[in-house]
C-alpha cells in the first residue's frame, strides 16, 4: 500500500487530509511537528509527503532542507497559506516537487498526487540499480547481489552500501560517512563507522572473493575492486 505522510500541525486540516486519503486508499501517517516529521522519515521509507511550512520546533522549508540531504528521491508536496511567488521559489528550490496554496480543493490536491506517484514509480522502475564490479543493489526493493549470490542487510548495512557504491573509487572520511548515513545530527559513539563497515565486509566481501571494500589508512574507506586498490 502507498505510504503517505502528512507533517500538518492544524489539526482539522490533518483530519480532512487523513480521511481523503485513507477513502483514496493510501496508508496515512500524520505529525504534528518538525521534529517527529523527520523521526518519522528516517524510520520509514515514505512513497510521498504532504508538507506544510509554518509548522511548531521546525520549519517545513528547513525539514525540507534535511530530508533532501538524505533522500533526493521521495516526492514532496508543499502545503501552506503563504502564496507569495519567492515562498513558492523558496520551496522548489529547496527540493519541493510541487507546491499547493490554503484553501486548496481536494480533488486538486489529489490529482498532484497521482501525478507525482506515478512519476516517481516510473524513475524508480527505470534507474534505481546501482552497480560496481559484481556488486549492484536496487534501492527500491532492497535487493543486494554480488554475482549470483544475494545478501540480506539491515537497514544501516543498506545506506552505508548505497553511499559506498555511489561514491566508488572515491575516499570517504569516516566523518562524511557519518554526517551522510548516520545525519550531521548523530549524537554517539564515532567508531560506529568501524563497526558498520566490519559488518558489511563479512557480507559483501566473503573470503573465497576479491574485496571491493578498502580502508585507506588514516582517512577512512574506499569502494574499489582489486586491481585498483593495488595503484
């Protein structure tokens, strides 16, 4: 089922927004403020999000600014009373796909949706493979491979993968590692960088198979296959 979340803080808009949604047959998951807006988005993988941008702790066009660092993939759509044009550029330009004004008519609002579910249904069905040596991972139903052989990883296990094979060949310091897959906001143990990266080498890099993962002494960790590690 499409899982849609709604960040409204007016509560009658949210109800309104929950019950149209629900008789569309999508899955709804409401919050209330910034903040639980973007627990919720690391919790869970959302297929769209309903946006507003005055919204209590954390504003929309700032919650925007960090889901994006994240995920520059999932379709938002913008909900506020404020119409001016430069709000409505602030909000594209933040990475907003499409941007509705209060009132707004329902049946409008429903129709950008299935625009942008469908658009975004198509991308994912045509490039959301990644691939480097023997290795590729689709991103959207979490299949990893290396060769024939299939792998199950946890969630983290996944996004340090994705960041290791989009950056291939290229070094990556534990503290980009770190403000990328874990938010700039972690607040932890630093050497859990480390500890990830154990975990994904016993899945990744069996001892029968060239290793793709490297450690680049002193700095951090490189996706490369054999023959390049050795220049």
């Amino acid at each position: 089922m499409t899982q849609i979340l709604v960040v409204e803080d007016e509560a009658k808009i949210a109800r309104v927004l929950e019950l149209e949604l629900d008789f569309e047959g999508y899955e709804v998951t409401k919050a209330e403020t910034g903040y639980e807006a973007l627990e919720q988005f690391r919790t869970q993988k959302w297929d769209l999000i309903l946006l507003d941008i005055m919204l209590p702790e954390m504003s929309g066009i700032e919650l925007l600014r960090r889901l994006r660092k994240d995920d520059d993939k999932t379709p938002v759509i913008m909900l506020t009373a404020k119409d001016a044009v430069e709000d409505k550029v602030t909000g594209l330009d933040s990475g907003a796909q499409d941007y509705v004004t209060k009132p707004f008519q329902i049946e409008e609002l429903l129709a950008r949706i299935r625009v942008h579910l469908r658009s975004n249904t198509q991308e994912v069905e045509q490039g959301d493979w990644l691939a480097f040596d023997e290795l590729k991972l689709n991103q959207s139903t979490r299949e990893v491979y290396r060769g024939e052989r299939s792998m199950e990883l946890t969630p983290k296990e996944f996004d340090l993968l994705v960041y290791l094979m989009e950056n291939r060949k290229q070094v990556l310091t534990r503290e980009q590692i770190l403000d990328t897959v874990w938010g700039f906001d972690y607040v932890g143990d630093t050497n859990v960088v480390d500890v990830y990266i154990r975990y994904l080498r016993r899945k990744v890099d069996l001892t029968d198979e060239k290793p793709l993962i490297h450690t680049v002494r002193g700095v951090g960790y490189v996706m490369k296959d054999a023959y390049e590690a050795k220049k």
